[in-house]
C-alpha cells in the first residue's frame, strides 16, 4: 500500500492484536492521517517499511525477537526522514534506558490517553520530541539521579566482515565443518565465532542468530 501524498502516512508495529486493533482505529480516524501498513510480528517488518514509505512509524518496545538499538538504526538506514515513536507496555528503568539509547523521536506507555496520543502524533510531525506524562516523570528522576545523561547513545552491535560471512554461511545452512574449510579456518575457531556472536546478541542458538541477523538488516534478504 503506498501512501497518500495529501495525507500524512503511518506504520504500526505491535504484537498485541487487541491493542494493534485500537491504535488503527483511532489513529486512522484523525484528519490528515492515513495507515499505510501495520505489522504484529518481526516478519518482513523492515521490507514492509521500506515498501510502504511511512512518515512516522509507531513500534512496539517489546517486538520479539528486535533488539531495539538496532532496529530502530535499521529504519533510519532505510530513511533517516521516518520518524519513530516507541510504545511500551510495562515500565522499567532498564527499558526506558533502552529506549532513550535508540535515539527515538517520541516514547509513551500504552495506558497514554487518546488525547494524550493525538497530541503526540501531530507533535512528532511537526519534529518536535514528545515524552508522554508517565513517561516524562520517570524521565526527569532518572535525569535528576545521574542515571541518564541526554547525550550518551547505547553502542550499536558491530559485526566484522569475518563474522558477517560466517552468519551469511550459516543462513545457507552450512554447517561449521562446511564453513571452516571455505574459509580456511579450524571449526574450533568457527564455533568460537558462533558463541561470541550469539553472546552479544543475547541469541540461545544459530537459529537465533540467524534471525536477528535477517530482522536486523545485517544478512541481506532477496525480494521474490
């Protein structure tokens, strides 16, 4: 579906059915807004950005399988113009913190008024920020606390070149017998490789692996 050029186009992301419901009728209803996709799971999420060239993209926090840094770096790659807007379910300061790092334009609990959200949503595409009330508050005692500092960014997951073609190896299902000898490497050291990997994706196994990679736009996915 590709947007209308008179309205102002947006993308939901939640893996709530009941609440991916609500937010697409209320925010479909306010004028000059159109809602161009919406998605409840990982699958296809950044081709369907991508396709459906969004204004402003409303994301769950909690998506599975997303780890939200590096999401949200994803859809900037694709268009650094889209706006993001993170809502969450359940606070913590570790997921605020989370949040914050990604570096979003606008972040609300999921209990956010329909007034509340309305005011969000036309002040984030006038590019102004926007912290809901709950949000804020917490926001303002971790400032006041030292516990978070405005400028500092959560580091992006970096993979090598080494490391980017063992994970494009993996996806074709090789298995690391199969890798170390076309990359002229012990298995030992592919396993090593593996496990380093899966740590710091905070992946159980190589399926894991494989899926953050593809979700997060590190192994590319050709187009049928």
């Amino acid at each position: 579906m590709h947007p209308d050029p008179s309205k102002i186009s947006v993308f939901l992301a939640d893996h709530q059915e009941i609440f991916l419901d609500g937010l697409k009728q209320f925010a479909g209803s306010l004028p000059n807004i159109e809602i161009v996709g919406y998605s409840r799971s990982d699958q296809n999420l950044l081709h369907d950005i991508s396709e459906c060239k969004p204004n402003l993209v409303m994301l769950d926090a909690n998506l599975p399988h997303m780890h939200l840094p590096s999401l949200v770096q994803s859809i900037r790659n694709l268009d650094d113009a889209i706006l993001i807007f993170v809502l969450y379910n359940h606070y913590s300061e570790e997921l605020l913190l989370r949040i914050l790092s990604a570096g979003v334009n606008g972040i609300a609990t999921k209990y956010i008024s329909k007034g509340e959200l309305e005011t969000a949503i036309f002040q984030l595409l006038n590019l102004q920020q926007f912290f809901c009330t709950y949000t804020a508050a917490h926001l303002q005692q971790l400032i006041q606390t030292n516990r978070f500092h405005p400028h500092a960014k959560e580091s992006a997951i970096v993979f090598s070149d080494k490391e980017k073609t063992i994970l494009q190896l993996l996806a074709a299902e090789l298995t690391s017998k199969e890798i170390a000898e076309q990359m002229s490497m012990s298995v030992r050291t592919v396993e090593s490789y593996r496990k380093s990997m899966q740590e710091k994706t905070g992946s159980k196994n190589s399926a894991g692996l494989i899926l953050y990679a593809i979700k997060n736009g590190i192994i590319p996915v050709e187009k049928t």
